[in-house]
C-alpha cells in the first residue's frame, strides 16, 4: 500500500506553531514582568513598615531615657509636658522635643504621621506610653484608622513606665 502526502495541506503548520510558541513565551514574559512589580511593591513596604517600628522605638527609647527628671522619685513622676500631654492626648508638632522627630517620621515615610498617647502616672501603678505612627505608601488604598485620619498602613507600639 503506498501512501501519498499531499503538500498543500501542510502549508502552514510551521508558521502556526511559531506563533503558538511566540504566544506561550509572551504569556511568560508578562508573567514575570507581573512578579518583578509586585516584588518591588513588597520590598518597598517592607522598608516602609522596618522604618516605622525602627522610629516608634526610638520614641519610645526618647521616652525610657527621660521619664525621670533629675532629684525626683518614681512616686513624684509626671509626664514630660514637652514630650507629650497626659491623660491620653495626642502630642503636637508644637512640642520642642518631638518636633525633629515627627518631622523624621513625616520625611521617612510617604504621607507620615504619628502620634504619642502617655497616661499620667499615679502612685503605685505604671504609665503608659502608646506611640502610633502612620502612612499612606503611593498607590495605596487608605481608610480611617488611629493616626486620627486616612492612611494606609499604621504601626502602634506601646510600653509601661515603672
């Protein structure tokens, strides 16, 4: 039995199959072009989150090293008024001695903001120091939260004086 192949139905099939390959190598392509960019928006918000616990720390370092003033006791404590305002208010920018810092925090992170909450101290029981800082990285959806506004992302830190 002799069997024929005609050639006008082969015609074709080498440039049929190029293009399914150039296809399937697009899609891989753009694939990880896709995993190139979500990989640089991760990094980029881990440096955003390492930067606001790296500064919240340092406040509260600020905090640790300047709860006592000098000839005083624990039993007479009271919170630095320059440092922050007792019984759960928010500090300022207008406090000299966090003014470099929130401008750090404002310079540091895209849309930064904090704030520093220090409950009074009572004889016999601890204060309590709750620095919260926030930021809105670029593209990113924002809701209300903490920092008394819209932002993103927030970072909260909170520690007991004795």
């Amino acid at each position: 039995m002799i069997i024929y192949h005609s050639k006008s139905r082969q015609t074709g099939s080498v440039l049929l199959e190029a293009l399914v390959a150039i296809l399937i190598f697009s899609i891989g392509i753009l694939a990880l072009v896709g995993m190139q960019g979500a990989a640089i928006n991760n990094v980029s918000d881990a440096k955003y989150r390492s930067t606001a616990g790296f500064l919240a720390n340092e406040m509260i370092g600020t905090v640790w090293a300047t709860r006592l003033q000098p000839n005083s006791s624990v039993a007479a404590y009271t919170p630095d008024p320059t440092l922050c305002t007792p019984a759960s208010a928010p500090c300022t920018a207008t406090a000299a001695s966090i003014a470099p810092w929130l401008t750090e925090v404002q310079n540091s992170l895209p849309n930064g903001s904090a704030s520093i909450v220090q409950t009074a101290f009572t004889a016999g029981a601890a204060s309590q120091v709750q620095v919260t800082i926030c930021w809105t990285p670029p593209n990113a959806i924002a809701a209300i939260n903490a920092c008394g506004g819209t932002f993103a992302h927030q970072h909260s830190v909170s520690t007991f004086l004795n």
